[in-house]
C-alpha cells in the first residue's frame, strides 16, 4: 500500500515539475540569434595627477567598487604631477550591419581609446560619434561591413511582470546572459530628468553598461545603464533607458553630432496631497513651478512662481517628472500653449520654447572660477549651488568645490565635489562655511562631508598652520 502511495506521489510531483519548467522561459534561442550583436567595450584614458596625489592600482577599473575606497585613502604618490592611465570595460551592441554601436556615454565619456571585440575575437578601434550626457547614451562606429545587427522593439508594448534578458561582460566576463523580469516602467530617478527608466530584476554589474536589454522576442527593449547598489555589485535593483528614448538620441547625434532640447527655464517639485489641498486641487496632477531663471522663455511668457504646470503643448504633466522630458522633446522655437493653476483659475500661456544649454555651455557658466577669490585655510576655493543645482542634487544644500590645493588637494578633495556638512553641520553659504571652520587650530582635523555622483564620504582634513 505504502509502494503504491510513494509511486503516485513521485507520479505527481514529476508532472508538477515539468509543466513548471515548460512555464518557464527559455532563453538558448535568444542567445543564439542575438549573442553575436553584442559587444564588449574597453576605453583607455591618461590622467594627470598634481602633486600628492593618488596613484591607483595598476589596471583597476574606475567602474571597480574598491577604486572610489582606494582613491580617498590610498597614500599619495608624491612628486611633482604624474601620467597615469585608467582602463574601464562596459558593453554594447551594432545596430548596423557598416558597424554603428551603441552603448552608455559614461563607458566612453573622456576616453583617449575605445576599443570594441566582437564574438568572434576580431577588436577594433571605435571613433565615438556623440555621447548625451543626460540620457547616459553614446554612438560608436567601428570601420567593419556585414555585422549581425539587433531587432528593435516597442518599450511601450512592454508589461510589469514580462521577462527580459540581458546580455553584456560583467567585470569583464565576456557574453554573459542573466534574466529577470520588468519591475516597473517609467521610472524617475534622482537627478535624471529625461528618462523614464525601464526598472528590472535582472542582475546588472559593473561592466554590464552599455549593453541590451531583450525582450522574448529577441528584440531590445533598453539599453541597462544604472542599478541601485550599496555594495558596488548587484541587489536587485536595475534600470535601462527605453530604446526609443535612445534611437532618438543617436539619430541625433548621427546627424549633428550633439542631442538639442526644448527648454523653458523654471524649477520645479513635485505636488504632495498637502500642497494639493492647499492649492484647493482635486488632485495631485502637475508640476509646481518653485523657481524661474531670468531671461527665459519661461519669464517671457508670464509664468510665475506658484504656478501648477498642467499641460505643456496638449500633454497632458501627470507628475513634475513628466515636464522635463515633455519639454526637452519639443522642437526649440516652437510656439505652445501652456496651461497653468494660477490661485485656483486656470490660465493658457503661449511659449516660444527655448534652446536647452549644453553641457560645456552650462558648465562653463555655472562652474567658472570667480576672479580673485582666495583659497580657504584649509584650500577649497567654493562657490554656492545654484538653483538648477540643487534640483540635481534632490534639493540638498552644499558648496561647490571650485579649486582644492593643499590639505584638502591632499586627502582627495577635487573640482566638482559638493561639500554638504563640516563637522555635522550642515552648510549652505561660504560664510557659514568659513564660521565653522575659523575655531579649528592649525594641526587639528575638520570632518567634511563630501559628495562626488551620488557617493558621499566623510573626509578628515587636517588645518594647515596658515
């Protein structure tokens, strides 16, 4: 009797396994047909270090969770400026069979030499046609004929829930294919204003950048750029660019060599319920306009701090997310109609929408140095944050670092960092900044909080006997 009852219960539980695993995708025929479209992207860059400053491993990626730990504490390296160079990997793959690749722009950003290997060993050196820094996307194009080529498909026709794969060289190893499924659509992260990320499960590591992101179809649904780590290394958290988001980009950047957007020139939050009621709204729709820089088409065209931005050009702004990319994908020059919440009455504004600043432009704007300002005791030259700055940095205050020399040059502290507190305080002005500091004697050590990306560290400073 127990024979027979054992007999049926190994009967059943064989049946319940194989139609769990014919539920199961199968992913071969994916990675047969496409595994040969990816590609796999080394990049060379020569960096020159003033005075003590770091000298990295030999050949460590910057891409590597230990490089930002040994940059900040490893000792310095002396001397008077040394050449050193840094190699990252990452992933890509051709979207034309005459050799146009596309991949991350931070894979390539200010590399002296890209180099791409194909499946079957042959390497070539890439010229980089463009990179957008805002969408994180860059075309490549490798001298090559009769490549394999990827299929496009519809992010928009993707489903929370649905499996998709991925296929790149994380930490180098080449053609790895991991799987999971759409975690969410149209994600907004911090800081990332054109972009409604695609968020999966799928596990993405250092040097899966740049690569694609399939769908069953053997389609590329996204390009797998970013994940959430505390670590450095995969916690189930990933997010890839639509690729449509991206093929508008590189056709972009194939023909001008640049990426230009529509711009309106305000700062905005987004509506909680309290502000909603405040505003005596039904609901929490829209964009709260917080700020408007002077000159722009914004000012001109009468909108006015305390605005609710409802509908930019007919599309409708469900979230203050939607605006930037509604706006950025609007024809600068174009003529629209913007429809605003002003003191609970609704007002129709015409726009002749802007020309958004590029990088260098902004930067060179924002960044610039101010004449004749004297290095601090402990030798950061800083400059406060502005507005659009603190909006990139989800509305923290802190300092910009301008310059660093001495003490500060010598623990790690360099141009573009954003001192956020010293010593715990937080600080929002240079004469702040420079009160806390005053008391501290020479030979005593001042704890800055400092944030580089989206990593922030204490750093110890030792006060210089100036």
């Amino acid at each position: 009797m127990m024979k027979n009852f054992f007999a049926v219960l190994v009967f059943v539980f064989s049946v319940a396994t194989s139609a769990l695993a014919r539920d199961l995708p199968d992913f071969t025929e994916l990675y047969e047909k496409q595994g040969a479209t990816v590609v796999n992207i080394s990049t060379t860059q020569t960096v020159h270090t003033e005075g003590q400053g770091f000298m990295p491993f030999p050949n460590m990626p910057e891409d590597d969770p230990f490089y930002e730990f040994f940059r900040r504490f490893a000792p310095p390296g002396g001397g008077q400026g040394q050449d050193y160079q840094t190699q990252s990997l990452g992933s890509g793959f051709i979207i034309s069979a005459d050799g146009y690749i596309m991949t991350n722009a931070h894979v390539v950003n200010n590399a002296d030499e890209v180099l791409v290997k194909l499946t079957d060993k042959r390497e070539f050196k890439a010229k980089i046609i463009g990179i957008d820094r805002r969408t994180d996307v860059a075309l490549l194009k490798i001298e090559a004929t009769g490549l394999p080529r990827v299929t496009i498909g519809d992010p928009s026709q993707l489903k929370v829930g649905e499996w998709v794969a991925a296929i790149g060289s994380p930490f180098g190893l080449e053609n790895t294919v991991t799987a999971g499924i759409v975690s969410a659509k149209g994600r907004a992260l911090p800081q990332e204003n054109y972009v409604p990320f695609i968020q999966t499960d799928v596990a993405i590591n250092p040097g899966n950048s740049g690569g694609p992101l399939f769908n069953l179809k053997g389609e590329v649904v996204g390009i797998n750029s970013q994940i959430f780590s505390r670590s450095g290394g995969y916690m189930g958290l990933s997010f890839a660019i639509p690729i449509d988001v991206a093929l508008d980009v590189q056709n972009q950047l194939k023909a001008n060599g640049k990426v230009t957007r529509g711009w309106m020139g305000i700062n905005i939050q987004e509506i909680s319920r309290e502000l909603a009621d405040s505003f005596g709204m039904k609901n929490t729709n829209g964009a709260l306009v917080v700020g408007i820089e002077k000159g722009s088409p914004a000012e001109k065209a009468g909108v006015q701090p305390g605005d609710v931005v409802l509908k930019f050009d007919g599309k409708a702004v469900n979230t203050s997310s939607d605006l930037p990319r509604i706006v950025a994908a609007t024809k600068p020059g174009k003529v629209v109609d913007v429809e605003v919440l002003r003191k609970g009455s609704a007002k129709t504004l015409a726009l002749t929408v802007g020309e958004m600043p590029s990088d260098e432009k902004e930067n060179a704007r924002q960044d610039k140095a101010p004449a004749k300002v004297t290095p601090n005791k402990i030798g950061l030259t800083l400059r406060e944050l502005t507005p659009q700055q603190k909006k990139r940095l989800n509305g923290k205050n802190g300092l910009l670092v301008i310059a660093s020399e001495g003490a500060a040059a010598q623990v790690g502290i360099m141009r573009g960092d954003v001192i956020l507190a010293v010593n715990n305080s937080e600080v929002q002005s240079i004469e702040q900044f420079n009160k806390l500091i005053a008391p501290i004697q020479p030979g005593k050590i001042v704890a800055l909080l400092v944030m580089r990306g989206d990593n922030t560290l204490y750093v110890p400073v030792k006060v210089s006997g100036k």
